[in-house]
C-alpha cells in the first residue's frame, strides 16, 4: 500500500476499514449465469460473477485486482446487488458504494465506478442468454 492510501485510510470510518479487510462475497461462480471483468483507467480489475433465480440475484462474487479501494468498492457493490432483481441491480450508483463505504476520497470514486460498470456488465450478459434461450 503506499503513502498516499495508508494517509486516505486513516481518515475513513469503520464501515470502508471492515470492507477492505474482510471483503464480502470475494470469489468466483463455478457457473456464473453472467459474469463481467472490466479493467479500470488506474489498472485495477474487478470480476462479478451472478447466479440468478426468478430474476433476482441469489449470489453474488466479487474479484477486485488492484488497491484497497478497489477491493473495498466490489465488496460494498456486492452487499447491494445480492438479492436484488436485475432490474434494481441496474440502478446501483457509484454514490451508492460510497455510502456503504462511508466515504472514498475524491480520487478513487472511479473506483466505485468500475465496481458498478463490471455489474452492469454482468446483468447484461445475463440478459442476452435470457434472450437467446
């Protein structure tokens, strides 16, 4: 971690600190209904992998590449996306992982936003083989 996250860090709250040590839902799906990796502008990664029941996100697994605040936002991002339906999970926001979190500095915000984009990529990819089947 360098000198610039670990001085970010001590200015977050419980909520960002527990998501980056313990992230939730950290993985793969053997056989992900859809899953998306997308690299972000920094270089970072994340994978979401969904299983989806009746149209709602039975499970969820993250696999972020890259800063603690990358692995922090897909943990967050996972947190709202399971047991959503498609059509919620698509309304998740950057804004919203922030708020989990409880803050992210300025100048990792594009990493909540690569968390969100891989989901949207995801359910999409789950919406296509809905519609080829």
């Amino acid at each position: 971690m360098s000198e610039h996250d670990t001085g970010a860090l001590q200015q977050l709250g419980d909520s960002f600190l527990q998501h980056a040590e313990k992230p939730r839902n950290l993985g793969i799906l053997e056989e992900p209904d859809g899953s998306s990796r997308l690299v972000g502008q920094c270089g970072d990664a994340i994978r979401v992998d969904l299983q989806v029941v009746d149209g709602r996100i039975e499970d969820i697994r993250v696999l972020p590449e890259g800063c603690v605040f990358t692995r922090a936002c897909g943990s967050a991002l996972s947190t709202l996306a399971l047991h959503k339906t498609l059509d919620q999970a698509l309304t998740i926001e950057p804004d919203d992982v922030k708020n989990v979190l409880g803050d992210l500095p300025e100048d990792h915000i594009h990493c909540a936003r690569l968390a969100v984009n891989t989901l949207g990529e995801a359910v999409a990819e789950v919406l296509r083989k809905q519609a080829a089947a």
